[in-house]
C-alpha cells in the first residue's frame, strides 16, 4: 500500500484506513507489522521531501504553485487548505438551486443503503463510509484538487453500492406496506 501511495500521494489516506481495519477485526501483529512495513517503505519519500523542499508532506511537482497560499499549505505541502474548504462551500451556494432538491433527497438515500448495508454487515460498512469519506475530503481540503475530478473518482465505487443498496431499502420499505 505505501508503494501505491509512492505512485498516488492520495493512496496514502488509506493506510490509516487499513490500520484501523486490521484493529477491528482483533488483529493486533498484522496492524503492527503493517504500520511498520508502510513507514518504512514511506520513509525515504519523506526524507526526499524534507530535504528538498523543506517539509515531508510538500512534493516537487507542487513547490510552485504552492509560493501563492496561505501558511496552512506551506507547512502541510498542499495537503491542507481551508481556502479549499470556503471555495467548495462556494461552489455549493452557486449551484444551490439544483443542489437544495437533489442533495438532501441523495443524502437520505446514501443514509438508508448505509444503515442497510450495517445491519448485514458492519466492518463493509464502516469500510465504504470511510472509503467516501476519505475521498471527499481529501478532494473538498487539497489544495486545486477541486479542478480535476480525478480526486473525486475513487469516491464513486462506494457511493453506488450505498446508493443501490439505499434503493433497495426503499423498495423493500415501499413492499412490505
């Protein structure tokens, strides 16, 4: 999983993830060797990043681009940004009139097929919440990660199954009238 994050510095929000996973389900020697095995092949990254850039989290591909934020991003590297955060919200107010009917009635939906999805299966469902919730962040925080949906993407998976599986309570509620 480090390697992956080596290739996509996003990949790197799901190592905590797993950690979690493997404390879940009661695994204590898999989550210790995992924790160190993602650190130690992530080490030499930060290294690199600290040495050359001046912070473990700032990558070469950004150090230009970052001179114009605010110090939140210049410690964190491009990680954090609540500028981010106040431009989704205004992105959100713009699109409001379509957002104010679709958004709630998509939430309740993402609601029911979670709550059913729990009910049968509790880890699945911790795992496809964290899974959105990972990926909504990271693309709401992250410095322009807003221009390009390709952050967003992997967010898409999970909102499906909770989506269907949300259908699929409605209509066993609508049959069972």
């Amino acid at each position: 999983m480090s390697a992956a994050a080596l290739v996509r510095v996003a990949n790197i929000l799901y190592l905590p993830l797993i950690f979690l996973i493997l404390i879940g389900l009661k695994k204590y020697r898999e989550s210790i060797a995992f924790s160190t095995a993602s650190f130690l092949v992530y080490l030499p990254q930060w290294i690199y990043n600290f040495y050359f850039f001046g912070s473990p989290f700032t990558y070469g591909y950004r150090i230009k681009e970052l001179s114009g934020h605010g110090l939140e991003t210049e410690l964190l590297g491009g990680w954090l940004s609540f500028d981010n955060v106040l431009i989704f919200f205004e992105k959100v107010w713009q699109n409001l009139p379509v957002f104010i009917w679709l958004l709630p009635i998509l939430i309740l939906i993402l609601i029911l097929g979670f709550w059913r999805i729990f009910k049968q299966e509790k880890h699945l469902a911790v795992v496809l919440g964290f899974w959105i919730l990972l990926n909504i962040g990271f693309y709401i925080f992250f410095v322009d990660a807003q221009s390009q949906l390709r952050y967003f993407i992997p967010s898409i998976p999970p909102l499906i199954m909770l989506l269907m599986s949300g259908i699929l309570y409605l209509y066993e509620y609508r049959r069972n009238i």
